[in-house]
C-alpha cells in the first residue's frame, strides 16, 4: 500500500516538474489591433455612400438678355391649373377665361385621378401649378411626385396672379 502512495506522489511530482519546465504563452496582440483598423480604414474609405434621393426638375436656361424673353403661348383649352391653397388645400381649374372651379385633395382619388383623366381625354396637356403666398413647400412636392407618378411631361411653375387669388375667394364664398 505504502508503494502505491509512493507512485502517486511521483506523478504529481513530475506533473509540477514538467509545469515548471513549460513555458507561459504570451500572445501580442497589437497588430491584430493595427490590423483590424487598417480593416475598418480600407472600408470607410473604398465604401460609396447612398446618395440622398431627390425629384429631378429640369429648369430652363436663363436667357442672355431678358428683352428676348418670349412666352410659349398654349391653347386655352389644354391648359390645367392647380392652384395650391392654404391648410394643404388644392383647387384645380380647365382653361383661363372664366374656368370652373373645383376643390380636391392630395389622394389618389383626389388629384391623381383628376390629372390621369385630363392626360388621356386632352391631347398635350400642359398642367399649370400655382402656389399661393400661403401654401407651403411640401404641397409644392407633392403636386411634383404626383406629376412624375402620373407621367405629365409639360408642366409649369408659375406664381398665383390676383386673378387666381381672387377667383379662389369666390370659389369659397359661393
């Protein structure tokens, strides 16, 4: 028995002589670190960012002289007026010479469905959108999306006469 406890205790003495003899890892870890920046730099800078959606508008060039400015006349009769009210109102009038005015909404079955049904009934259509002083600018955007959705190409931004102005205030006092 005393043997056994003998041999026992020699391999727990070899276990701590061969413990003494390893040597301890040290593992340097700073260019795993420079490498792992030198990662995240390369792909910060080789990455395209997405670019920030916006409506393409075409401006017309700005004439040289503006004497030599001369007005496209269009028929009376393929004109469409949007007239952009206050409180996100929207008016819409065919032709200029006492036109009849009628209200609607920014709704697909509002003004989509107005611009949709005179783009197939009137040959060239061209849609005139008049914001008013107290309209604001996300009507103005929205007019432009629903012109891009429903596929008008003629279209004009124009500053509300006092004609309109006061053609929308018998419109709402009748």
């Amino acid at each position: 028995m005393a043997k056994k406890e003998h041999v026992i205790s020699e391999t727990k003495a070899e276990k701590a002589k061969n413990k003494n003899l390893r040597k301890e890892v040290d593992i340097d870890m700073n260019p795993m670190v420079d490498l792992a920046f030198l990662l995240l730099t390369f792909f910060m800078l080789t990455t395209t960012f997405s670019r920030p959606q916006a409506i393409e508008l075409v401006m017309p060039a700005k004439p040289q002289n503006e004497t030599e400015t001369v007005e496209q006349p269009i028929k009376e009769s393929r004109a469409l007026s949007i007239y952009l009210g206050d409180e996100d109102k929207l008016y819409w009038f065919l032709g200029v010479t006492d036109p009849e005015v009628h209200f609607t909404d920014y709704t697909k079955d509002g003004i989509r469905k107005i611009l949709l049904e005179n783009n197939a009934e009137i040959l060239d259509v061209v849609v005139v959108i008049k914001p008013s002083a107290s309209s604001n600018y996300q009507n103005l955007v929205d007019i432009l999306d629903e012109m891009a959705i429903t596929g008008i190409q003629r279209y004009a931004i124009v500053d509300a006469a006092p004609e309109d102005d006061q053609l929308i205030l018998n419109f709402e006092g009748a």
